[in-house]
C-alpha cells in the first residue's frame, strides 16, 4: 500500500513538474520570440540639454502699504491693470490730516507776528539805550526775545511742513512702472497705518532661479573661464504647459554659498517680457545645452538599476543578452554619458529590457545610435 502510494506521488510530482517546465519553456519562447530594438554604441559629438525647475519671480515686485491711517476714499485702479511710476492709486480721507494743517499753519502766524513785536520792542529799546533812559542789558533781553521768536518760527514751519506731509501721504502712488496685484480692500474701509493696500510687479523682466550640482557648477564656472570653451549663456524657458518660451534670457549670477542639505547652489537668468506672458511666482523650466564630443551615450530606457548601479543588457554575436553594469559620468536630458564599462561598439537593448534576462536569445532590431539624437532634437522642436 505505501508502495503504490508514493509511486503515485513521485508520478504526479513529475507531471507537475513537467508541466511547470512546458509552461515556462512556452512563456520564455514567447519572449524571446519578441524583436528588440538593439542599438550599436559609438562615440559622438552632440549637443544635449538638461532641464532644471525654476521659479520666476519679477525684476521688482513691491507691496505698497498705508503709512497713515484712514477711511479710503477712493480707489483709482483695477487688479491686474498696468500703472505708470507716480500714478495715483489710492486715496484715503485727508480731513483729519488738515485740520493739522490749519493748525500747524495758525501757530506759524502767531509765531510770525510774535517775531515782529519782538523787533518792533527791540528797535525801542535800542532809541532809550542810544539816549542813556535804559541801560544796555534791556537791549540785550530784547534780542534774546528776537532770538526766541524766530526759533518758535522754525519749529512752526517744521509743523506745517510735517502736517501737509502727513496729507499728501493719503494719495499712495506707484513706485514704479508695472502692474497691479490684487486689492484686498474697498472703498469706504478703515485703514490702518502698515495695511497692505496691494502690490506692485514690474514683469517687463523676470528673473528665474534654478538649483545645480556642484558638479555642474564647476564645469560651467571652468568653461566660462576658458576662452577657448566659451559656453554659451543664452538659455531657453520651458513653460508650465512644456511651450518654449519664444525669448532666450541669459544667465547673470550665481549664489555664493551652497544649500548644505541638497549640495546646489543658485543660478539666475533674465527673461524679457515684452508680451507680459511670464508672472511672478510661476514656475518653468531653464533649459541649458552642453557639448559634448567624442562621448559614449546611453539612453535612459536601456538602463536598469540594481543597488545604486547602473546596467544595460549587451548582446553578443549570438544575440544573447547579458546584463553589465557601467559607470555613467553624469545624465544629461535622456542620456546618461558612459565613464566607463562600456565602449563604442557594444550592442544593448534599447528598449524593453524589463522583458529579458540574462542568457536570452533575442530577435535584434537593429537602430542607429544617431537616430535616437535626432529623435530628441525633433521631440523638443
């Protein structure tokens, strides 16, 4: 009995196991049945480009705040219209402010007049001194009320002039040319002194602020440095839908100090805007080109990662595939630029290396590495 049973068992283990093996040599046929695309590795010279996150902000972008409090009277613009340096924007009720006025004005009269009795008494007294009635410390005392007067006509002028400031700071102008942000306030509201009426943006330039590498830093600060590597600074603008921008700004400056927790440092290119399309606070993309020559390219889709390294299927003369990694020396656009480990002739699978594994025969097809140059250049077009 336990004879025939475990002739039973080693018989369906080796129909299970026989079809388990059909199984998988059915399903391995049917991927290696497959046509690959294989490209052939070489070195080239090509211009890549590498896109980085931006943020735009405008050339000046200025709030513009109360700095006297008040009802406002009226307001003279409209979100979002352009205004002119000195254009009157806003207008807050000047009648408290000029009742100091009137009084600031009042106290200079009587200060005024105060002066002219003065020196009305003092050309008295001078007359007695001249004649010997008074002695001449009377004479002196007038002066000193003199003295006194025209001090007490400083300090009024000082008010007058500080009270018509204080009315003329009802009218808020534009600080400058550009364009009006939102109005948080309405007509009629009490103001405070410090409130945030609304903001100026002038966005007939903008600034876009980019992150690099150290790494990136470095060789673009060298090549600047080098005349016979000139790079150029022009730089192009990817918009939030991916549209180029149609104008090219130009890199200015960089940040001098790198962030510790990501290892980058600032970059700033100027944009014109003449059409106003850019705004601050949008995002894009800042485009820069590299040359590169003599280089071994490697596509993003051919590359696979296993624990922090880089591999791609190469197939030999057989068209087998088998997996090696290699180190890349940096990744520009979809290219990674080999270091090392491969080298212009090898053959690897372009596309749909999560399909094999290694020992696979494969169905190479064949494209030409510069295609894939070509295919990029008119993606980006």
């Amino acid at each position: 009995m336990n004879y025939h049973l475990g002739t039973s068992v080693l018989l369906l283990s080796f129909l299970l196991s026989n079809c388990t093996s059909e199984g998988e040599k059915k399903e391995k046929e049917k991927v290696v049945s497959q046509p690959f695309p294989v490209i052939q590795l070489s070195s080239q010279s090509a211009t890549l480009d590498h896109d980085y996150a931006s943020n735009l902000e405008a050339v000046q972008n200025v709030e513009v705040r109360a700095r006297v409090a008040g009802y406002l009277d009226k307001i003279l613009v409209d979100e979002g219209k352009a205004v002119r340096k000195g254009q009157l924007l806003f207008r807050l009720n000047p009648a408290e402010y000029q009742v100091g006025v009137d009084r600031a004005r009042a106290s200079l009269e009587s200060a005024t007049a105060q002066s002219r009795s003065a020196t009305i008494e003092m050309d008295r007294i001078k007359l007695l001194v001249d004649k010997n009635i008074i002695s001449g410390s009377e004479l002196k005392l007038a002066k000193a009320k003199i003295e006194v007067a025209k001090g007490a006509i400083d300090q009024a002028k000082a008010a007058l002039s500080n009270a018509r400031r204080m009315v003329s700071l009802t009218d808020i102008r534009s600080p400058f040319d550009g364009v009006i942000n939102r109005i948080p306030y309405k007509q009629g509201s009490l103001i405070e002194e410090g409130a945030l009426l609304t903001s100026v943006t002038d966005i007939q330039q903008i600034y876009a602020y980019f992150n690099v590498s150290e790494k990136e830093y470095l060789a673009f600060i060298k090549k600047r440095l080098n005349p016979e590597k000139t790079m150029a600074r022009e730089v192009e603008l990817l918009l939030a839908d991916d549209s180029v921008y149609p104008y090219k700004g130009k890199i200015e400056t960089t940040e001098t100090i790198f962030e510790g927790n990501s290892g980058t440092i600032a970059f700033r290119a100027r944009f014109p805007n003449p059409d106003r399309l850019l705004r601050h606070g949008a995002t894009g993309k800042v485009r820069l080109s590299t040359d590169v020559t003599d280089a071994v390219l490697v596509p993003q889709k051919s590359v696979f990662d296993v624990q922090d390294k880089s591999f791609v299927y190469v197939v030999d003369a057989q068209n087998k595939v088998k997996s090696r990694s290699f180190v890349p020396s940096s990744r520009v656009d979809q290219f990674y630029i080999v270091q090392s480990g491969l080298r212009p002739g090898d053959r690897i699978v372009y596309q749909g290396v999560q399909n094999i594994k290694d020992g696979m025969t494969i169905i190479p097809k064949t494209m030409p590495a510069d295609s894939l140059l070509a295919m990029y250049s008119s993606a980006r077009q």
